[in-house]
C-alpha cells in the first residue's frame, strides 16, 4: 500500500468508534469465554478457581442453559487474576509426555486436540517454554502474514522464503487401544503456523518434499535441514540462481545478515555450482538431496553474469545488482534488532523496503503491520484480545485497561486472553500506544522493550531499553555494531556490566574512549547505575570485541545444540546461560578501554 494512503493514527476515539471498539472486543471475549470455559485447563487451574466458582453460580441462577453475555464479562473482569506461565505449565506438560495419552491431553486448553506445539526462544529465561496451538476458523491476522509472506508480484518476481520446517520433537497422541491418534510437532511458531494455515501435516512431509511453493525460489525440501550454515546456504544458492528475486523473507533481519555473510564467504563455489549445475555436499543435506538435485539446474549464463557483477560487498546497494528486481526485505528490526537495520541497507541500498511480518510471539499474534514503511507501528489484532497493564501501577489485575480506554502517549505491559486457551497471560512486552486507527478504532502500537529482562547489579536495575540504548550511543566511537549482548563481568570481586560486542569493520580510531562514554550513558540513564558506580558498588562497564561472525555462529551453534528450528535463535539482550557465556568468552579478540578504569568512579560521581 503507497505511503499516502496510510492515515495517520487519532490520538483519541471518536464516541462511535469508541463504540465499535468496545462492542468488537466484548464480542471477541464472550466468544472465547464460551469456547474455552469448559476446558480442562480453566476446570483444573488454581489460578482460575474463583472464576470457575462464579461460571458455576451464574449457572444454577440461570432457568435456561445459557448465561447472559454481560454476566459473564461481569465474571471474566472481577474473577481473573493476571496469569504466568507458572500456572499453565504443569499442564502443558502433558502435551510433551512421552507416552501421551488422548484422554489426558484432549480439550487441554481449547476443544480438541492441538495442530502443534510452539517453543519459545528462550531468550528472556532459562528454559524454553511450550505452548498448546489449536486450528481456529480463519482469523485476519492469520490471513495477514500469510499474505505477507509469500506475497503474489505484479511483474512476475519470486520470493526467497527462509523458513524451517523442522521439529525439535514429535509426540503421538494415543488412544486407550494404544492407536495414534495424532500426530503433534514440537516447533517454533512460526514453523507451526505455515504447517498449520497450509496444511502441512507431519504425515504429509514425505509428499511435501517433491514441491516447491508457488512464487519461490527454494524448493520445500529445503525448510527440512537443520544445520543452520546449510539452511541458509542452499536457499542464498536457490536464490543467487534466479534473476526474478523480488522478496526475500527471513522472518528476523539478523538472519538475513547471516544468509548474506555465508553468501558472501562462499560466493566463488556458489558461482561453481550454479554453472556446472552440481548440488553441494553441504553437511545435513544428504536427506533432501534426492528432492533438491531435479530442481538444481546448470545455468552458465546466469553464473557469468554474477562473476561479472562480482562480490562487490563493500559497494553499497550490491544486492541490486545480484537481483535488479528485489524490492523487499521482510525481517523483524525493531527493539534491539534495529542493530543490524544499518549493514541491511549496506547491502541493498535506500530504496528497498525493510518490513516486518508484524508483532509476533510464541504465544499468539499480537499485531499486524500498521504501516509497511514504520518497522515498529503495529495494530493489535481483533482475533484475540488484548488488554493492557499499567506500567506505573500496581501489577494486578484492578490495573488492568480495556483497548477503548487506553490512553496515545503511555506505556503498558501486553495482558493476552487468545483462542488457546491462555486467560490474562502476562506476555511481559511493554508497548506504547501510538494511536488509534481511524478507520475502525483498532489500537496502534509501537514495541518498546520487555519488561522482566532487566539486570540486576551494584543496587541498579536496568531495562532492555536502557541497556540497548547505552551501547547505540558508542557507535561514533566504537564502530558500527553487528550485533551485542550483556553480561555480568565478573573478573573482580567488584562486578560490573560486561558488553560483549561484534564490529562491522575496523573498530574506531576513538574505540579506547568507548568505555567511557558507555558509562555517562548508562549513568544518565539510570541514577541507580550512577549511584552504584560512584559508590563502588558495582565498577565501570566493560567492552570486549568479539570475533568477526560470532553471532552468527552462535545462532548455528544454539540451534544445532537445542534441536531447534532454524531461523528463530535470537541472541538475548542479557546473557544468563554460562554455557554460552564460555562459548562467547573463546571468541573475544580485545578488550578497549583498558586504561579507563582509572578514575572513572570519580566521573560517575560528577554526572
């Protein structure tokens, strides 16, 4: 959709849209009331027990057998309680069982049994977590990231697709006879959801593998590796074979970095192999490559043409002359994964748009994309419902407010009520409110940072945000960064926060300086950092340079090692896991700054 015709967000709501939006919410709410009410969830859960006791009052009250819609909004708002993932687990749990059985699982969270089962990231905690995902009716934002993200071209463009549809575990449902039933796959969301919304059954894999989805440059066979480098090299070889690339869709900007530094490394073999027209050996490939070596076909021409366009990589906007008809690249960059927004454009210039699928999570998806230009203005999605936790009030479910009473300017924690079966789930992202849109009253929303990743040091806490945005304001000095992340150093008694940071380049001829500045960030920041440090209870932060590619590795390293799905590993803003704490530490190369801990105390103490 053109820019200009993309109104503007309201700041407030017109009476009649307020009416739309409050009358479209509740009637989303006493649907998914009706449907999940009598779950095992909501009839087991001590969390829920006081709504379960008023769903029962209401009942014996009632003559006839159904309760009135405003009786049970009545319910939903005095009897729910802001839920965690805590009090769903135990339950979820039995969906991993490794003899699960049909009359323990079946109407778990929704009716029926589920598609799949997503797996979080893990990113904002030790341990994944695991969510039930049920086959609704279809939902607009379903349909919307469909359509994103495998879009229909005008002039004839194919789509480069990076999505995996491996799973990190399958378990059979059986029935009391001992039968399988079903079939779940234990996977990330967005693997799941394209199985789902295309159905691509786990039983259906054996037929899938002969295809290729319509508009792509990869056939399917090549969702099915798992080894990460392989994954994403057969789909840039795929790709770099076709002239029409029009889209290329990684789900997050950081593996689209990824896919073009491995191109990048083996441009010259690429080239090879697509004028002899011989599939690589690449490792974790032997299994497809009965379905991939058909589809494989020598092109001479297309290889000259690349040996003349050359690895032109330092060149800014070199994609273009790889694919003169690429115009899009879809990947999350908002949040801390605005990093890389700068080496994406390096590599295709000003003029190709950069967009987001939307506002997505394991849990559900939050919002659509408002504004294709806007990588971070979202409209929250009418499937579900959202309401929204006051940030600077107590964190109960009284401060809870409804999507018509939310106010543009402020900040709220996301509270999600979804088809699934979750009630008041806590999904811990804050969000600020950008408005209202004018058409039909739906909130827009911009994404801020997650609330509990927060690092606790030296009588400091710091948010995301906090730490993100000191580590951005060194780049003058610094270097461009390709990605980072933080943890606790603590080589001394005295512990401090420790960047780890990769560099695009050669660092700056002002980098030593970097710590110093990273400090009057944070401290100007947070007074707590500021306090902490000048009074030596935590000590100036430290910034080591990693290796050229760390990232990137650590994603293929993570993916291969959990069993996950490539294309989902994001690399957390705080770093817990000390396994992966050795694993960065081997690939430090420098330490700036060294020098700069002498008196730093004293400057902190100034700010």
């Amino acid at each position: 959709m053109p820019r200009s015709n993309i109104p503007e967000p309201i700041k407030v709501l017109s009476p009649q849209l307020f009416d739309r939006l409050k009358g479209r919410t509740e009637r989303t709410l006493v649907d998914l009331i009706n449907k999940n009410k009598d779950t095992r969830y909501v009839s087991e859960s001590p969390a829920l027990s006081s709504f379960r006791t008023a769903i029962q009052n209401l009942s014996e009250q009632q003559d006839d057998d159904e309760v009135r819609d405003d009786m049970l909004l009545e319910s939903y708002r005095t009897a729910i309680p802001l839920t965690t993932y805590d009090s769903y687990e135990p339950f979820v749990d039995k969906l991993l069982n490794h003899k699960c059985q049909e009359s323990d699982v079946r109407d778990m969270f929704s009716p029926g049994l589920p598609y799949f089962v997503a797996v979080s990231s893990s990113t904002s905690s030790a341990k994944p977590k695991f969510f039930a995902k049920y086959k609704h009716a279809p939902g607009k934002s379903y349909e919307t990231v469909d359509r994103g993200a495998n879009p229909i071209s005008d002039t004839g463009g194919k789509n480069c697709i990076v999505y995996s549809l491996n799973y990190r575990q399958l378990v059979s449902v059986q029935n009391e006879d001992g039968v399988t039933v079903k079939k779940l796959p234990v996977t990330m969301m967005s693997s799941g959801s394209i199985r789902m919304q295309n159905g691509i059954d786990v039983e259906k894999d054996h037929i899938m593998l002969q295809y290729t989805a319509p508009r792509a440059t990869s056939p399917i066979a090549v969702s099915f590796i798992s080894k990460y480098r392989s994954f994403l090299l057969m789909h840039a070889l795929f790709a770099l074979a076709d002239t029409k690339v029009e889209t290329i869709n990684t789900l997050f900007g950081t593996v689209f970095v990824d896919m073009m530094r491995y191109m990048e490394e083996e441009w010259d073999d690429l080239l090879t192999y697509i004028e002899t027209g011989e599939l690589p050996h690449w490792e974790g490939t032997d299994h497809v490559r009965q379905y991939l070596e058909p589809k494989f076909h020598a092109s001479p021409e297309r290889a000259a043409d690349l040996q003349v366009i050359g690895k032109a990589t330092q060149e800014p906007g070199w994609l273009l002359k790889v694919w003169p008809m690429l115009k899009v690249v879809i990947g999350i960059t908002s949040g801390v994964f605005s990093v890389v927004v700068p080496k994406i454009r390096h590599y295709v210039g000003p003029d190709v748009c950069l967009r987001s699928l939307g506002f997505t999570a394991s849990e559900a998806y939050i919002g659509t994309v408002y504004d294709p230009e806007n990588a971070n203005l979202f409209k929250v999605t009418s499937d579900d419902v959202v309401e929204y936790l006051d940030v600077s009030k107590e964190e109960t479910a009284s401060s809870l407010v409804a999507p018509w009473q939310i106010e543009s300017g402020q900040k709220y924690e996301i509270v999600l009520t979804n088809r699934d079966g979750m009630w008041r789930y806590r999904l811990g992202d804050i969000i600020e409110v950008a408005g209202f849109d004018p058409d039909d009253g739906g909130p827009v929303v911009r994404y801020v940072e997650r609330r509990n990743v927060v690092l606790r040091l030296g009588g400091a806490m710091l948010t995301e945000k906090q730490l993100s945005s000191a580590i951005f304001a060194v780049q003058d000095m610094l270097g461009q960064l390709v990605e980072f992340t933080v943890v606790v150093d603590d080589r001394s008694i005295t512990r401090c926060l420790g960047y780890l940071v990769e560099v695009q380049g050669e660092l700056g001829p002002e980098a030593y300086k970097a710590p110093q500045k990273l400090m009057h960030e944070l401290c100007r920041l947070n007074d707590q950092a500021r306090f902490g440090i000048s009074g030596g209870k935590m000590k100036p932060p430290t910034i080591r340079i990693l290796k050229r590619g760390t990232f990137r590795d650590y994603r293929r390293w993570r993916i291969e090692v959990t069993n996950s799905g490539s294309g989902q590993m994001k690399v957390p803003v705080v770093l817990w896991d000390e396994g992966a704490r050795e694993w960065m530490f081997d690939r430090v190369e420098r330490e700036v700054g060294l020098s700069f801990v002498t008196g730093a105390r004293q400057a902190a103490n100034k700010e």
